[in-house]
C-alpha cells in the first residue's frame, strides 16, 4: 500500500511542464517559438524565498526592491506580440528577476537588459551566467532613456508602465521595429500598447489590460 503523501503523489517534472504550457495555450500564448522558449527556461531558477513553490502558477510573484515577477501569461502575450526574429537586437527595460531577458534570448540574436536596481541585475546576471546566456547583457541604468549607445534596436520591451510611451525609446526603435509597453496611471489598470514604427510616425495597437509597476526615472541606491 502507498502512503498518503509519499512520492508518487507528488507532480512530475514532466506532468508540472505540462501543466504550465496548457495554461499558456489556455491564456492564449500560441506561438510556437515562444512556447518552446517558455519550456526551456525554468522559471523556478527565477523565485526566490518563501514564493519558490509558487514558481509554477500562473500568477505575479513578489521579487527583491519591491518588485515583481510577471505571470507567465502575460511574458508569454507580450514576447508573442513582439514578434522577435532570429537576428534581432532587443531592448529590455526592466531586468526584474532576468526571467523576460532569458525567454527573448532564446529568440533573438542579443538582448540588451536595464534596471535601475543594481542588486536585481547582479541577481539576474548571476542566473544567465548559470545558464550560459552569453546573449544577454545587463545594466543597472536609468531605462527610462534607453541604451543610446546601443541603439537603433529592432524590437523594445518594457515591463513598467509608463504615462505615455517614452520618447527616448520610442527615438531608439528601427524604422520597421516594434515596441510592447504598459501605458497608464501606476494606481489603476493599464492598456498594454504595441508601438510599430513606420517611415512616416509610429501606429499604436491597444492589445489588452494590464497591471505593472510604474516606470520609475533615476538609479535606486540598492
């Protein structure tokens, strides 16, 4: 007889993966590039602490500096709608936990990675190193102006809202190039937006609510 709790009542590696990519699919992530770059990084390596068993969860989890981790869903929505070519240079603002930056290094020729907290870009850093994702480099910076240095990028992704897109990112994006950015007032829900820049100006795509942290100008001293 098997005892209540023992290891064969605990979820598999394989019947976990299953789980996470059905809810993907359920949520509407159905890109296959992208779920195959969502099966190959380990979310877990990304949630520390007290919320590590909740790694799984299709749901946004607190991280260090009063920050967040995405729910999967929406890394998922968001890296689909931007729509990333193998040869692309992309533009993260917003390393967070790295978890974002991991998944478009599995689409992209390199991504560039900004956070204005110094300790969650060592954290991250520590992780790709650990994973050895030569392709990402990250930067304690203030996101809010970009990486000029680096620029034009062909995709941009942002993970804190903004009021309006900025300008300076909007001024980095190729002719061509596409940009994902949660717009709004922080205290209320905001509108995920998908900037494409054409010859001529930019059209903007209303894609979904959202809720992230706001964008916040300047270094953190942590």
């Amino acid at each position: 007889m098997i005892e209540e709790g023992g290891p064969e009542d605990e979820e598999t590696d394989a019947e976990r993966k299953m789980r996470f990519l059905y809810a993907l699919r359920s949520r509407g992530v159905t890109d296959t590039r992208v779920l195959t770059a969502m099966e190959r990084v380990d979310r877990g390596l990304f949630v520390r602490g007290h919320f590590a068993a909740r790694a799984y969860d299709d749901m946004p989890l607190p991280i260090a500096c009063g920050q967040t981790i995405s729910q999967p869903s929406v890394v998922g929505l968001m890296t689909q709608a931007l729509n990333v070519q193998p040869r692309d240079t992309v533009l993260e603002v917003g390393t967070g936990s790295g978890y974002q930056a991991a998944i478009l290094s599995q689409l992209c020729r390199r991504v560039y990675t900004v956070d204005r907290h110094r300790r969650l870009v060592r954290e991250a850093q520590f992780v790709f190193q650990s994973l050895g994702l030569v392709n990402i480099t990250a930067f304690a910076a203030d996101g809010s102006f970009g990486l000029p240095d680096q620029a034009p990028f062909d995709r941009i992704l942002v993970t804190a809202a903004a009021e309006d897109p900025p300008g300076p990112l909007l001024a980095q994006l190729k002719v061509g190039g596409i940009m994902i950015v949660p717009v709004g007032q922080s205290d209320t829900v905001q509108s995920l937006i998908k900037v494409t820049r054409g010859q001529t100006g930019y059209d903007y795509e209303e894609l979904r609510p959202v809720r992230f942290v706001p964008l916040v100008e300047g270094l953190s001293s942590d």
